[in-house]
C-alpha cells in the first residue's frame, strides 16, 4: 500500500493547520537518542522531521507546568545526587499505586531547575546515557517557545502534542493542571481549535473537562488492560474501544491514541497476530487513531522483527512502523522519529498527471 502526495497534502487545510495523516509524533522528543522530555531531545527530533514533539505535563509545588513523564522524578533526573533533597524522598499513592522517589509537587520551579536529567533506561540506551546530566527539565512555556523558534527557523509548522499526568491527582493537591494549561495556552493564542496542538489524557473526566475549556483538539489514550485512572471501578478501556464506546469518546474528543497491542496484538512468544478492527471502528466514529509507542530495541519489538538476541540490539523497526501506517493509522508515537520519517516518506509516491 501506497500513501500519495495528494493524501499527505490534503491534511494541511492552511499556514495553521498540522498534518492530519499519517504524522510523525516524537514520543518524549527523538527518546532513544536523548534523555527524555529535554530540550535537545526535541531539538533532535525536529532535526529528523517530526511532526508534532510530545511533552507530558505535571507541575511543581508552585503551580508551574513542567515536561516530565512522571510526576515521580527519581528515574530521570540526578535529584538522588543531592544531599538538600534526601528529605524529600517519599512513598505516595498515584492513581491506586504505591511509587517511592522523589515528585515535582514537593519542588518549586527554582528547585527542579538545579536538577539534571538522565536517561530512564540506561541498560538499552548507551547513546542517550552519554548525554545525562547535559539538561535541566524545561517548563511548558520553553518547549512552546522552543517550538515556535524552530517553525520559523525551519519554515515548517512544528506541533505540539501535550499530555496531562494525573490531572485528578493534582487537582486532589489543589493544582489545578487543566485550568493551568488551557490559562498557558491562551497567553500563547495556543487555544484553539486550528491549533498545531493537541492534548491527550489516560483520564475521562479531565478531557470533558477540557471539552468545555478549550477548543483544542484532545486525544483518548486507551491502554491495553484496565481502566482509566479516574473510573477505577468504571468503564474499562477495553469497552472504550468497542462501537459504542468509541461513540461515547467522539462525543468530547477528537481522535484515541491506543495501546499498539489492541490495533496488532502478540501472543504468548511475542509474535503479532492478525489485525484488529480498530483502525475502522474508530474512523467509523470519526476518530482519529495516534497508536503509541514505536520503539527500535528488540526489548520492544515483536519476535519476527528482532535482529538477535540482545535486547540493546536494533531490530528492523521500520517493518512495524510500516505495517501500520499500511492499516491506516493516522499518525504513530516514536522514541525514534527519524526512522518513523523514513518509513513515511517511502511509502509516499508522486501523484501522476
């Protein structure tokens, strides 16, 4: 299967508006080249092309908006390096479960900026390692600023794909992350519903939320087992992406980004078997469908596309990626957008006369 020229083109709508299919999404920034949810990161994956860069949003102490993928910072940053801070490791609940370290909401901005960022899985990722403690963690508003700098420099419109992290845990402390970032978004004429944006959530009810905030495009996340954080005895994911669950989604969003096992599931040796309905389901309801996440070590790959044994070891990732932008997709998350930029471009033929 072949994606044309004309289909590319056509999801640019005007000098606002970001490619609807298939993007490239840089999960966390270019994530296996570079300590994740830092500057360089996403400087690296613009470099390779991506389309939209990926920030995770938690906050810290005094209410700012900070790119982590966690709200527990112990795994990617050198906090455990300074004696000022011992104190403040802890146990705490997050969304039901029992995480020990170190977390953004005990930390003022000033504070967090003193730390350096680290590689999350040095044991896989030897180049990234090379690189720790190179970054401090970056705000929200200086990726956006990052972005908006690099758009014009670059000549090209570069989005940006935002994620709340435990919104309702937050909101327990009394920080206010959704009304936080439509506030950010709006000083940054950010909300709106042509926006080269979009924001994604594991919750239910900060999304509708956000529905009624903002016009900014959200996006579903849908993992492969269990229930969103907030409906913990609720609807589960899995009936999320059954027709009528995807109606209910349609109703406040504007697309899922799904686990990639429920569009091409393993089995037990790890080998993908057929194809889901999913894909059509969700354009079926009008969705758009963002999998998540596409990864080069063999750790992560299905068994018929590693190359050896050692899980560090590149397999042939471009053959997963390429087998689902062929299902129809509309865009995948990638630690390593070039490769995904690879695959996507020849897979795009010139329209013929």
């Amino acid at each position: 299967m072949l994606i044309t020229l004309a289909l590319l083109a056509s999801a640019f709508a005007g000098p606002t508006a970001a490619p609807a299919s298939p993007i490239v999404i840089a999960h966390r920034g270019a994530s296996g080249l570079r300590p994740e949810h830092t500057l360089a990161a996403y400087r690296l994956a613009i470099a390779q092309g991506a389309d939209f860069i990926e920030a995770d949003a938690v906050m810290t102490r005094d209410g700012v908006l900070v790119a982590r993928h966690e709200n527990e910072i112990g795994g990617t940053t050198d906090v455990a390096a300074h004696p000022e801070f011992a104190g403040r490791r802890r146990t705490k609940s997050i969304d039901g479960t029992s995480v020990t370290g170190w977390f953004t909401e005990d930390f003022t901005l000033a504070e967090l900026k003193t730390l350096r960022a680290r590689e999350r899985l040095p044991e896989l990722r030897a180049e990234s390692r090379r690189h720790d403690g190179e970054e401090t963690l970056p705000t929200l508003q200086e990726v956006i600023d990052l972005v908006r700098a690099e758009s014009k420099a670059r000549g090209r419109e570069i989005g940006l794909y935002i994620e709340t992290k435990h919104p309702s845990y937050h909101r327990g402390l009394g920080l206010a992350m959704d009304e936080a970032l439509v506030s950010l978004l709006e000083r940054n004429r950010l909300s709106r519903k042509d926006a080269p944006l979009f924001i994604e959530s594991f919750e239910v009810g900060n999304l509708q939320r956000l529905h009624n905030l903002t016009e900014v495009r959200l996006i579903q996340l849908v993992n492969d087992s269990g229930h969103p954080p907030d409906r913990p005895t609720g609807e589960t994911y899995a009936a999320m992406v059954t027709p009528t669950g995807l109606a209910a989604v349609a109703r406040y969003a504007a697309g899922i980004g799904p686990a990639k096992a429920l569009i091409v599931p393993r089995d037990a040796a790890g080998r993908s078997g057929a194809p889901t309905g999913l894909v059509g389901e969700a354009h079926r309801a009008g969705l758009l469908v963002h999998p998540w996440t596409f990864r080069s070590e063999n750790a992560f790959l299905p068994a018929e596309d590693r190359r050896g044994t050692a899980p560090a070891a590149h397999g042939d990732a471009q053959a997963e990626v390429r087998q689902f932008l062929e299902l129809g997709v509309d865009g995948i998350f990638s630690d390593f957008p070039g490769d995904a930029v690879e695959v996507r471009r020849n897979l795009v033929k010139p329209d013929k006369d």
